[in-house]
C-alpha cells in the first residue's frame, strides 16, 4: 500500500523523493521491485493476483465490490465522498496539500493505473478519475 494523493511535497502521492507515492527506490510507490507499487508480483501494485493493484478479485485494484479499487461506494477507489480515491479533500485520493490523512491504495500510480484501466476496456472508470487528474 502506497500513498496515492496528489500532494507533491514530502510523504506526497506524487512526490519523487523518499517515502513518497512517485518514489522508485525501496519503498516507494513507483518501485518496480517486491513491495512496490509497479512491482509485478504478490503485493505489487502490477500484480494480478490476490491483494494486488490490478487484481479483480477481493481487495484488489481493480475490484468493483466493498473496499476495491474500483468500488464507487465508501471507502472506494472511485469514491468521491471522505477517504474515498476520487475525494478532493483531505486523505482523499485526489487530495493535492499536505497532511489531513493521506490516501493509502494498491494500485499503480494514478496516471499508470488509467492506461491499465483503458487497456482492459474500462473506459468510463479511467474517464472518472481523469476528470480528477
């Protein structure tokens, strides 16, 4: 699980450095290697598999039930109410300052995770979060 609001700043879902959602070092939520989030296998945020970021089962990315990436009701991916990845407020997914709770998922990086999303078909969800974008 990698920090994926749009703050740029330290801790930040788009910050490059250390800790952050951009991050390609160990740790960090674009990581290609295990635990990252463009890592392929079992944790990834590439992986297909159970609790991945592109998997369609329970608890993952691309999920459209209870918790799941995908999932347009509380706590979801595509959520735009508190917590939720579309919300623009504080520990909201689209959330651009800092503090106020950051937003935690599985998936890839928000830009890599609309291209995944339209390579699968899923137009009008990758069309949602673009709106976000």
């Amino acid at each position: 699980m990698w920090i994926r609001n749009r703050y740029t700043g330290p801790g930040g879902g788009m910050y490059t450095g250390p800790g952050g959602g951009m991050y390609t070092g160990p740790g960090g939520g674009a990581y290609t290697g295990p635990g990252g989030g463009m890592y392929t296998g079992p944790g990834g945020g590439m992986y297909t598999g159970p609790g991945g970021g592109l998997y369609t089962g329970p608890g993952g990315g691309l999920y459209t039930g209870p918790g799941g990436g995908l999932y347009t009701g509380p706590g979801g991916g595509l959520y735009t109410g508190p917590g939720g990845g579309l919300y623009t407020g504080p520990g909201g997914g689209m959330y651009t300052g800092p503090g106020g709770g950051a937003y935690i998922s599985n998936i890839p990086p928000w830009p890599i995770f609309v291209k995944e999303l339209e390579k699968r078909g899923m137009k009008f969800q990758a069309d949602m979060i673009k709106n976000y974008l």
